[in-house]
C-alpha cells in the first residue's frame, strides 16, 4: 500500500498510510491521497498556530484552533486515515517549532 512522508523540518518522517482497502486502484488511490493531503494540511495548520503561540500566548483564537487540530488528531477520523501515532506527531511537530525559533 503507498505511504506518503510528512518530512518534519529539523529531521525525522512520519509515514502515512491509508487503512482502506479497495478493489479500485483509481479509487483507492484517490482516496489514500486525499486522506494524506488531510494530515498533511493539519500538521502544517499546527505548526503554524504554534508558533503564533510562541509569539503571543494569550491568543485565544490560536489556543482554540490548536485544540480543534489536537482533537482531529486524536479522531477516528485521523485513526482510519492512517496508522501514525497522533501523540508522536503532536511531540514531533511541537519539537520543529521549539527548535526552529
């Protein structure tokens, strides 16, 4: 089954991977990069709310839009679209942000 990389900034990749399994390779297909394409955007949605934290940390919009991507990356949603460990991307996203400011 194809696995795409979230490559972090300071080193290390997570792979993730589709859990649905389809006769259709077109389908599956579709499906496995639109999954992808999803984490992707999150994880970049994160990184870049974290760092508005950084810069103020009383941003109540930004603390609201970090826990909303904390709780899709603990979904269902995320657990059906790939095996990764929402916990680790969370820790490794958090240790980009650190390092890169």
């Amino acid at each position: 089954m194809p696995h795409w990389k979230i490559k972090f900034l300071f080193g290390g990749t997570a792979y993730v991977q589709k859990k649905f399994a389809r006769s259709n390779t077109f389908f599956n297909d579709g499906y496995t990069k639109l999954g992808n394409d999803i984490i992707i955007q999150a994880a970049k949605d994160y990184r870049d709310v974290l760092k508005k934290l950084n810069k103020n940390s009383e941003n109540s919009m930004a603390k609201h839009t970090k826990r909303e991507i904390e709780r899709f990356f603990h979904s269902s949603l995320f657990g059906m679209i790939t095996t990764m460990d929402p916990d680790m991307l969370i820790r490794k996203l958090n240790e980009e942000v650190v390092d890169y400011e």
